[in-house]
C-alpha cells in the first residue's frame, strides 16, 4: 500500500512537471497514448484480455489521432517546402 501511494506521487509529480513543460493540448494527446500503451500493455499483453474489434478500433482511432496531431505540429514548425520560392501575393 505505501509503494502503490509512493508511485501514484511519483506519478503526479512527474504530470506537473511535464505540463509546465508542454501546452496543455500536447499534454493532453501525450497523456491519451501514455494512457493508451498501459491499457494495451496491461490488458491484451500480461493479462491476455481478448481485443475484440471495438476495442482494435479504439485502439487504431487513438493512434490516427496522436500521429494526426504529430503531423500537424510538425507541418506548423516547418511548412512546406513548395510555398517558399513563389512570390508573394498582394
């Protein structure tokens, strides 16, 4: 009981630190895949759960929508290339 309270802290401690470190949103698609591999891990891999194909679905929607997120921050930080040599509109 004391080591399950002293990792729920450690947990705790280590969100705060990251949300200072991150905009809200990024913290929040990082927390829904962290949240993700645990359920995955926990439940299909050590306990052998069966993944019927609501639950393989949940799972592909999750990751569509953190690699859709990756993919947009990525194409904010660096635009296309094919923008760059055209001459401004006025």
């Amino acid at each position: 009981l004391m080591l399950d309270g002293l990792f729920y802290f450690i947990e705790q401690t280590s969100a705060l630190t990251v949300l200072g470190m991150f905009r809200p949103l990024t913290f929040a698609v990082v927390d829904t895949i962290r949240r993700l591999s645990i359920v995955v891990g926990a439940g299909f891999i050590i306990n052998g759960d069966p993944c019927s194909w609501t639950n393989c679905a949940g799972v592909a929607l999750v990751m569509i929508g953190g690699l859709s997120y990756a993919a947009a921050k990525e194409f904010e930080r660096h635009p296309s290339a094919s923008s760059e040599g055209r001459p401004k509109e006025n």
